[in-house]
C-alpha cells in the first residue's frame, strides 16, 4: 500500500505555498512547547523544493524553536502542576520525570554540564518539549540554557539544509524512492515508543 508518497508530494506543494515560511515558524514555535510533529517534516521539502533558500528556512525554523523553547522552560518552571494531569493522560509524564532528575543531578553540580547535555538533546531526535519544561522545571539558569538549544537545534535544521542544498536533486530523487520504507519506520519507531511509555507508566 502506497501512502507516503503521495503524502511527500504534498508536502513538497504546501513547501511552495506564498505562506510556508510562516507555516514553519509556527510549527517550530509549537513543537517546542506542546506540538508532536518536529518542523523538519515541514522544512526537508522547503529545502527541496527550493535548495537555495533553505538556509533561510533553517534559520526560521530555528528562531521559531527558540521562542518556543522560552515559552516551555517558562511553563515549566511556573505551571508544571497545574499541568501535571494532562501530561499524565497522554505519556509524556515519565520521560519528563527522568529527564528532570537527571538534569536536577547535573545543575547541582554544575549549570554548564547541563548545557552540554541539553545540545546532546537539541541534536537527538527527541521531542524539544521535554527538554524545555525539565529544564524550566529543575530551572537551569537561561543563558546555559538557551545556548543550548540555539547550538543543538541550530545543527539540527543547518545540517539538513546543507546535506539537501549539497544533494541536490539527487537527494530530492533519493528521498522520493525511498519515502515509502523510511515513513513505514519511522511509524513503526514511533508505535514502539508509545506502547513503551504506556507500559511503563501503566507498571510505575
């Protein structure tokens, strides 16, 4: 059954459209916060359909994350048990109470080993909300912080633009053929990790 293709092709129309740079912007914004879809499904086909633009792209897509970033450290830090129940209910909570315990472990020793941390997780294809409220959470001071996201989300987004802009067609033609597999495991990863967050909260 065919059904990322035709998917990918659409995303590479919406990556024309005269509103696709705001689109991305927001959707980085979001996906720092609360939002489950990582902007590189929106800025790999902004990057192909238009190679020489995708630094720009990249950048958008970055400062984007970076306002959201300041906004789920700050929800973190003021609002995280009011929002406690709703985290619960979809999953999110166990990972978010390891990654605080473990960053409460290394700011007690040092804010700057929390930094390199953070680039490590800025870098990993994690969700970035689980690193901005444990951070705003444990309250790792900001400027650590925010260099932390710039320099591990910047390599995220600036290394894709390049390998797309440095690939060419041949990576929009490589992409295309090999869509189908590449999105049937990515779903599969991500079934996985969500029966395994269950699991273990269902067992805590």
């Amino acid at each position: 059954m065919t059904l990322f293709e035709p998917m990918y092709a659409r995303a590479i129309e919406w990556a024309r459209h005269r509103h696709a740079q705001a689109v991305l912007g927001v959707l980085s914004f979001a996906e720092a916060i609360i939002f489950p879809v990582m902007p590189e499904v929106m800025l790999a086909p902004m990057c192909l359909a238009q190679p020489r633009r995708g630094f720009r792209f990249a950048g958008i897509s970055l400062v984007g994350s970076l306002l959201g970033a300041i906004v789920g450290y700050l929800l973190g830090h003021y609002a995280y048990e009011l929002a406690r129940p709703l985290l619960d209910s979809i999953g999110w909570a166990v990972p978010l109470d390891h990654e605080v315990t473990h960053l409460r472990e290394i700011v007690a020793n040092s804010p700057w080993k929390a930094f390199w941390l953070l680039v490590l997780g800025g870098f990993l294809p994690i969700p970035m909300k689980v690193f901005t409220w444990a951070s705003g959470i444990v309250g790792v001071p900001m400027l650590p912080f925010m260099a932390s996201m710039a320099v591990g989300r910047g390599k995220r987004v600036f290394l894709l633009a390049l390998a797309i802009r440095l690939g060419g067609e041949r990576a929009e033609r490589a992409l295309r053929r090999w869509i189908e597999p590449i999105g049937w495991i990515a779903t599969a990863i991500v079934v996985a990790l969500v029966a395994y967050l269950i699991f273990r909260s269902r067992a805590a």
